[in-house]
C-alpha cells in the first residue's frame, strides 16, 4: 500500500486559525483527499494525543491533534507560533509511530520542532520569504529576528525542495539572505492556487440581488484578516476620498481579524457607519458571491506573499487597485486590469479605484483565462512532479 504523505499545519482544516496558511491547507486536502495524513489542532471534541479520524468534506483522514484551542482574534500572552511549536514537539514519537515517505509543512515553527526528527523526505512551502520577526504581532519579536534567520536556514537545509509563494525578485533576495548559500538550486516559486470552480465570474446584479445589496452603489471590497499589515488604514482613508465625490460608495471587508474593533472604532469616529460593512468570516462560496457582487476589489497590504486574496478576485474578474506588494505585479498588468501603486496615499489610492471602475470588461475576463493555470486543479499534478523527481 502507497504510503500516504503527511501534512502538518497547526489549524483545523476548516475555518481556524484564519489566513493564508489555513487556505493553502485546505487546498491541499481538496488535491490529495485522504492520500493525506493530517497533522492539526483541535477546535471541537476530537481528541488530542492520538491518531484518530476526521471527517472533512465526506472524507475521513488520518488526523492527530496535538492541541485543543477555543477559537479567538485576540492576542495571546504567548504567541501562537511558540504555542505550536511546543506542542508538535510534545507529541513528535506519537506522531511518527506511522512511517511517512515525505513530510510537508508550512511554518517554521513546525520546522523547528521536527529538529533530528529522521523523515525520508522533507518538503517545505513558504507563503512568503520575509523574516516574520520583523512583522510579529509582538513588540519584541524584531529583537529575535537574527535568531530566526539562522534557525530558519539550517532547518530549510534538511528540505529536499522548498517552495516559496512569492515574486522571483524576492525569492533571490531570500536564497541570497542564508550567508551559506545552501538554498540554491531547491527553492522553486510556487504560487498559491485558487479554486476556480468557485471563484468565477457571475453576474453582478445577480449576486447583489441575492445578497439583497443595492444595485446603485459603488461597492469597494476587501478581503484578508483584519490586520494593520493588511492596510486598512490606507484602504478606508481613500475610500473617505472617494465619497467626496460619490456619497453612494459602499465599502466591504471580507473576513475577521485582530483589528475589528479598531476598525469599528475607526468607522464610527469617521462618520461611516452605514457605509462600511464587516462581513466576518465567510465560507468561500459566500466570499466568491460578495466579490462578484463589488465593482472594484482593493489591497493595502504592507506585505504578502503570492495573495491568494487577489487570486480570487482576479478569478471573479474583478478589477483590482493594490499597493506593490510581492506577487502585485506579477498579477496585475497596470491600466489592464488593475493597478498596483507605489505611492501609500490616500488620494493617489482613490483615483486609481476611479480609473478602476472604467477598465473594460474583456480585460478582466482575459485575465480569468490567465489564472486558470493556478486552479486547484492542478495543484495536485504540480507537487506531484516534484514529489517524484
């Protein structure tokens, strides 16, 4: 029997914690089903400590939870990385009491903890190739970030391939950042993929109707965890320049994060209740129905990866205005479907949602025919070339 390849990302594989690591693991159950062995937390009754079964999407997996949480935004006193890691190394002989040919995971906490862990073959994906010290939620995490570096390369050294969701300039920049160089020749780009038989175009007074929105206003959308890294500021900053000229503009963030209530501070202190809308957590089916419903989808973010955020709306052929993060421009073709800015001001930001708005439909469409390539679909076949070579 064909030994089946063991995923360990610390979430439950549904809608906890929320981001780019939850999604990328959720497509990766939907490509494999139950070729794969799940390694996760435990967010209801399913025990921790032990194999046992999980049934996801009618399928049951081969599922070992090494820690139970309830479900929060907020911050804890102990970061959650440090959280994980500890845990994974807990229960690492319980874990591999199965024999794993390949072993792939996601963050370097995980990384860590499988330190002198013997696995045939490591590979390892990394949403984006920054230091995530120098972005912690926590005050004191930049004082760790040389630390971080050094770990982080020797652990990335025992992967046989690692690969990195981001633009190729910042993956030079990223082998080129281990001083030993061992990277080279083992980082291979690889995008997030998008799940085109959900994200894709329908008619937008159709989805407005059936999400009883007005067919009259502009509607702006975001999507992502409610976080300052995503922007938020800039985004609402403009959208308040925007309403200057157009008081029936209507802005959406989709999804929920540690700065709601900093953001329902900020909409009341500015006047904009009943003109900005936080949806919360939403099911991708729902997602892709308020996205098809909007006029312009928008991204402040300081810093991404390969945004599988943008992918979706791309996919829903949306037009998109987003400041120069990784991926932006490699997903973007200024003035053909979007805009990617370099400038973080808010008025520069509310003309380009302006000159969004105008952009031709049969743009957008031809960039949907573009990003098929990174449908889910094929996720299965494009690790499976690497698995084998």
């Amino acid at each position: 029997m064909q030994q089946k390849i063991l995923l360990i990302e610390i979430c439950n594989y549904d809608d906890y914690p929320i981001g780019g690591y939850l999604a990328f693991a959720k497509q990766m159950v939907t490509a494999f089903k139950d070729d794969l062995a799940l390694v996760g937390l435990s967010t209801d009754n399913t025990p921790v400590g032990r194999w046992t079964k999980k049934e996801i999407d009618g399928i049951n997996f081969d599922f070992f939870s090494v820690r139970k949480v309830v479900k929060t935004n907020r911050r804890t006193l102990i970061p959650g990385r440090l959280k994980s890691y500890w845990s994974v190394r807990k229960y690492k002989k319980e874990i591999f009491v199965k024999d794993f040919a390949k072993v792939f995971v996601q963050t370097p906490e995980v990384l860590f903890a499988l330190d002198r862990q013997k696995i045939p073959e490591l590979f390892t994906r990394i949403p984006g190739v920054e230091n995530p010290m120098m972005i912690s939620r926590y005050w004191y995490g930049k004082y760790f970030s040389y630390l971080f570096d050094i770990m982080f390369f020797k652990s990335l050294n025992r992967s046989k391939l690692i690969f990195a969701s981001a633009n190729r300039e910042a993956i030079h920049n990223f082998i080129y950042r281990d001083k030993k160089c061992r990277l080279e020749g083992r980082v291979i780009q690889f995008p997030t993929r998008v799940d085109t038989k959900i994200f894709h175009p329908i008619p937008k007074l159709l989805a407005r109707h059936h999400l009883q929105l007005s067919e009259e206003k502009i509607i702006i959308t975001t999507t992502g965890r409610l976080s300052k890294l995503k922007g938020w500021e800039l985004m609402l900053e403009s959208f308040m320049v925007l309403r200057k000229d157009f008081p029936n503009a209507f802005f959406m963030f989709l999804g929920d994060g540690e700065d709601r209530k900093t953001i329902e501070e900020f909409i009341q202190n500015n006047d904009l209740e009943g003109n900005v809308f936080l949806a919360g957590r939403l099911d991708h089916r729902m997602l892709a129905l308020y996205l098809n419903a909007s006029d312009v989808f928008v991204m402040g973010s300081f810093i991404e990866g390969w945004a599988t955020s943008l992918m979706e709306a791309i996919a829903c052929a949306k037009p998109i205005v987003a400041t120069n993060f990784s991926s932006a421009k490699e997903l973007i073709e200024q003035g053909k479907n979007g805009f990617v800015l370099e400038n973080r001001n808010a008025n520069e930001f509310s003309n380009g949602i302006l000159k969004a708005l105008e952009l031709p439909d049969s743009n957008l469409l031809k960039k949907v025919e573009d990003i098929q390539i990174y449908s889910t679909s094929n996720l299965r076949v494009s690790l499976e070339q690497y698995f084998d070579s």
